[in-house]
C-alpha cells in the first residue's frame, strides 16, 4: 500500500512533535485495506501551538482524518479511500 502524499504528511507530523521539544520521536505506520495512519509521537504532552499549528493545515488538507492521540504526546492522520 502506497499514498503519494504519505512521505509529506509522515514530514509534517514529525516536524510538529521535533518543533515541540521531544528528544525522541516514535514514527509508526499502519495499513488496513486502502488506509494507512501514519503517527508520530513524542514523551511529552504537545502543547497547542504544535498540535494544531501552520503544518496542520497540510495535514488537513491531504488527510481523510487527522488528530491528537489520546494522551497527547503525538499526533496521527490517516489517508486512504475509506473515510
């Protein structure tokens, strides 16, 4: 499974956690039929101005969903055919 915006949206999650002060980033992909969520996350809870900054705007706009994780330390989108 490929999505051509995939390596931008994988960039922009990783800048946005980096930007946020984490030392260490965990990147994760997962693929189920036609989707792939792609995550990035850090050891601290994001503050607002990463979670929802100038690079989410990209990420929304490329994804079908997008978000904050649970616990607030990463953040996720998922592209694909299945909304």
């Amino acid at each position: 499974m490929s999505h051509a915006d995939a390596p931008l949206i994988a960039h922009e999650l990783y800048v946005a956690v980096l930007g946020a002060g984490a030392s260490v980033i965990e990147m994760t992909l997962s693929t189920a039929g036609a989707r792939i969520r792609i995550t990035a996350y850090g050891q601290d809870p994001l503050p607002v101005l990463y979670s929802h900054g100038p690079g989410w705007q990209i990420i929304d706009g490329l994804c079908h969903l997008s978000g904050l994780t649970t616990d607030e330390c990463g953040l996720w989108a998922q592209v694909g055919t299945n909304r």
